[in-house]
C-alpha cells in the first residue's frame, strides 16, 4: 500500500479512498494507492504553504537547499537498480531505459545543485551616483507540480529540482498510471531530512485530484506535464488568481532525412526516434519526412527492421519495446492508425496487436510503419503518442522547411545531413524548441527544453529552467537621499 506524504507524515487518503496500478505488461495489479480527496488536497497545500510563509525552509540558505538536491542525486545512485525496476514494472518500459531514466534524473538533480548558487541575482549598472541597483531571485511560493506517466521520475525532476534549489515548497502528483517511482522518490526526500511541508505527495486521478490542485488558491505556481487538451484547461484554472503556469505539451516532430547520410546511421536511428518507449515520448521522432531519391529504400528497410522489433516484458533483457501504458492509450492510438489507413496511408509494418501469450494479456502494439503519408492526415497533424511513424516525402530543401515547420506543435525536430551547410541552414529555420542535428533524442541537463507553438509555455531545464521557480524582485538603493524637487510645495 502505498501512501500520501502530506507535512512530514505518511498518510492514507481522509476518506480512506484508494485505487490500483496496473502492470501494463500482463493487466495483473502491482500495487494498491492511496487516492486523495478534496481534504488531501487541502491538506498537502495548506502544509506547503506553511512550510513556505513561517517554516525553516524561507530562512534556507541556498548552500542548504544545494547540499539536500546533491544528497538526493547520491541516494538515487545507491538506490538505481531497484528505482529502475519499479519504474520499469509501472510503465512497462525496458530496464535499461529505465535505469537511463534514474542516472539522468540523478544528473538533473546535481546540476541544479550546482547552479543554484550562482543563479541569485544580479548587480546593475544604474547609470547616475550614489544609486546602487541589484536584481535578487526569490522564490514563487508554492508550486503544484504534475507529472505525465511515460517518465514519472525524470519529468518530476525537472521540475522538482529547479523549484527546491530556487526555495518554493512543492506539492507533487504523478499520474495515477505511474505512481510507485514518485513514491520511492519522496522516500528518499524523508530519508535526507527535508522540512516537513517542503515535498508533498498526493495521488489519485488527474480530473479529480489534480483538477482541485491547480483550482487550490494557496498555489501560486503550476508547472504540468502532459496532453494538450489538460494543458489547456490547467492554463485556465491558473488564469484565476493570475497564478504563474509552464507548460509542457507534446509535439509532432519532424525528422527530415536528407540523401547521402550514412543509410544504417539513419535507418537506425529513425527507429529509436519513433519507438524508444513504445513512441510515448513527446519528443518522439514520429513523422519522418525523407527526400525522393532515398525514400523507397529507406522506408522499405525502415519496415522490416520496425517488424523485428522485440516486444515483451520490460525486465527482460530481450526486450526491446515493451506494452503502452493502458488498454485505453492503446484503443486510441488505433483510432489514429485506422484514421490514417481511412484517409489514404499505406500500412507497411505493424497495425495491429500481437496475438501470441503473454503478450495478447497486455497492451501491447506491433510497432506502425504507414508510407504515403500527408500533412491532410489527422495521424500527421495530431500527437499519436504511440508506437507509429508516418513517411512524407519531399524533393528540395525549401520543401523540407516548409513540411519540418508545419505543424501546430514546435517541440523538436531534427535534420539528417552530410551537408553542414544544409544542416545549419534547417536547424535554423526549423521553429521547434530541440533541433537534432545527425542525432535524435538525447537531451542536457545545463541546456533548455520546451516548445513553440502548442507545445507549450515557458522551459525547463537550463538556468531557464529555475527561472521558471524565481520571482526577480529590482532593490534600488539611494545612498544619498535629498529632495527631488517635482512639486513646488
Ligand atoms: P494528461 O494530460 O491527461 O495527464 C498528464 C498529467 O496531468 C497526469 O498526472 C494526469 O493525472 C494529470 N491530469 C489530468 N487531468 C488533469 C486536470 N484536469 N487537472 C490537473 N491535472 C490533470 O495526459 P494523458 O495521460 O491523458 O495523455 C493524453 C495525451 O497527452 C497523450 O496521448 C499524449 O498525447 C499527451 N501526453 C504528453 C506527454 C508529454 O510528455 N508531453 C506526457 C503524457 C501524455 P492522471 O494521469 O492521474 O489522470
């Protein structure tokens, strides 16, 4: 059973609610949650906000809140391989991804540890005597932080992270898909001694417990992670109250593949960039747009190696695509497929469930390779967030930009090219938060992440990523007052 972490103290539910997670691999329940009522809610935020206004956390120095970011980053190394198994078992996906997950949330928390001090402030020229002029950061207050379930720990971290480092107290909730490695994760704050109040926990649905979170008027900030239709409605709710919002929203990213690269290289690694966790990641490489001359025999291998691809349970050392999240994620994600063939794309791998045991007891989806595919399509306009790729083709450079930049989205893109001239010349004019360049999916904690367009507002990661935690507050200081002289008497 596992429960909420509210001032301090471990908790069930008030109204003694719970649910169950569910292992996607084989639908059998993993573990029994704790399911947060309206009085959790206000509970975790009334406890944030006293931790914020009278606690020992506002008299932290920024020295103090380094060390316990550092001390998390070192209990997440020792505790790795069992974080990673739980995180695997949650979501479904493969154990060495899993623990990729782990080291860079570790990475995430260190570097903030590491800027957070030299991100204070700044000291301003005022530009006439006897005025000093400085710019300090201080915190927002009191951040709601809502994580998506494809990388519960990791995307929990960017935001967590930034906001504990820039002294805001936090009240969190993961998906309720995914719960079990933010858990163990507040663990580890317990372990190090945070303040009671600073890191709270709730979890439960998002259209209950997450709506009365952003809703709550003790928030002042509310960082979310996840579908565009929540983002839209979370950027409402912080609209009353004037509360701050960042958003991050998924996209529908471009890989533009240019003839003359490497045909393995590329080949390759257009496979990851659509079905590395199963395509639910919102960076995913899912619409492929390849030049002419390359398209037949690239999409042709593209096919039979995306056939190949080893689908099964995520600690399998075998595996190498595991099931989606839920039986419902994976019901629409069909929708789109069947759209796509409705509106005239071409089924060249995948499309369907597999039928063999185990597998047929999860919610496990042939990776989807559709050719013939067009910006008309609702599979190429709209985030599948799934195991499909759709192939464009295109003839000259122009066209690439103009198929790359077409899109509501801007949250990544990337350009395949032996060309470093070209390869510059669509970087620069790809509107996309990420461009890859002959690479696709890695990411830097010291550099920003977040999209244009729909793909959301504000960024993370970065030193953007604890402006995003910092009020600027401008301290102008006369040292030598006299009159000012504006009005006669
Ligand atoms: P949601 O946007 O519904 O969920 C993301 C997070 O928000 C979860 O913690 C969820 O809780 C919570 N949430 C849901 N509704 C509300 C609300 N009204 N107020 C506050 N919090 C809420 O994503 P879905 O899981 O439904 O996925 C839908 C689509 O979103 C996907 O198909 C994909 O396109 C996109 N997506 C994008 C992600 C990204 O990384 N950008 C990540 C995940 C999804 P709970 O899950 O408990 O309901």
């Amino acid at each position: 059973m596992k429960y909420l972490f509210i001032a301090g103290k471990w908790a069930p539910a008030a109204d003694d609610g719970t649910s169950q997670t569910i292992n996607p691999f084989d639908a059998t329940p993993l573990d029994t949650v704790a399911e947060a009522s309206a009085a959790d809610v206000d509970a975790a935020v009334t406890a944030a906000r006293e931790a914020f206004d009278d606690g020992p956390w506002r008299q932290s120095t920024v020295t103090d809140r380094a060390a316990l970011l550092a001390k998390i980053a070192d209990l997440l190394q020792r505790d790795r391989e069992q974080l990673a198994r739980t995180e695997s078992l949650d979501t479904g996906k493969t154990l060495n991804e899993a623990r990729a997950d782990v080291d860079d949330t570790t990475a995430v928390f260190r570097y903030y540890a590491g800027i957070a001090g030299s991100h204070a402030g700044r000291v301003v020229d005022p530009g006439r005597l006897h005025v000093t002029s400085r710019i300090t950061h201080e915190p927002v207050g009191v951040c709601a932080l809502i994580a998506p379930w494809n990388y519960p720990l990791l995307q929990i971290s960017w935001k967590l992270a930034p906001a504990l480092a820039a002294g805001n107290t936090a009240v969190i909730k993961p998906s309720e898909l995914t719960p079990l490695s933010t858990v163990a994760l507040v663990g580890l704050f317990e372990e190090a001694d945070v303040p009671p109040g600073v890191v709270n926990l709730l979890l439960g649905q998002g259209a209950t417990v997450g709506q009365a979170l952003v809703a709550h008027r003790g928030v002042d900030l509310i960082s979310f992670t996840g579908g565009l239709a929540t983002g839209e409605a979370i950027m409402a709710a912080a609209a009353r109250g004037v509360r701050r919002v960042a958003l991050e929203l998924g996209g529908k990213n471009p890989n533009i593949v240019f003839d003359g690269t490497d045909f393995d290289t590329v080949v390759d690694n257009a496979l990851t960039a659509a079905f590395l966790h199963s395509g639910q990641v919102c960076s995913a490489g899912a619409r492929l747009i390849v030049q002419d001359s390359l398209h037949d025999s690239f999409v042709a291998e593209l096919a039979a190696r995306a056939d190949r691809i080893r689908l099964g349970r995520g600690l399998d050392p075998e595996t190498e695509c595991g099931p989606l999240i839920s039986a419902a994620h994976r019901a629409k994600v069909e929708r789109y497929i069947s759209l796509g063939q409705a509106q005239g794309a071409e089924l060249l791998a995948g499309g369907s469930r597999p039928a063999q045991p185990p597998l047929a007891q999860g919610f496990f989806l042939r990776p989807t390779v559709l050719g013939g595919c067009h910006r008309d399509m609702t599979v190429v306009r709209e985030e599948v967030f799934g195991p499909v790729v759709t192939v464009e083709r295109f003839s000259t450079e122009d066209e690439a930009i103009r198929l790359g930049n077409d899109t509501s989205y801007g949250l990544a893109g990337a350009v395949w090219t032996s060309d470093a001239g070209q390869a510059e010349r669509v970087a620069g004019a790809l509107r996309h938060g990420t461009v890859w360049i002959n690479d696709y999916h890695p990411y830097l904690p010291q550099a920003e992440w977040g999209g244009f367009g729909q793909s959301g507002i504000g960024r993370e990661l970065g030193p953007s990523g604890l402006d995003e935690y910092q009020e600027k507050k401008h301290i102008y200081h006369n040292t030598s007052p006299a009159p000012a002289h504006w009005f006669s008497g």
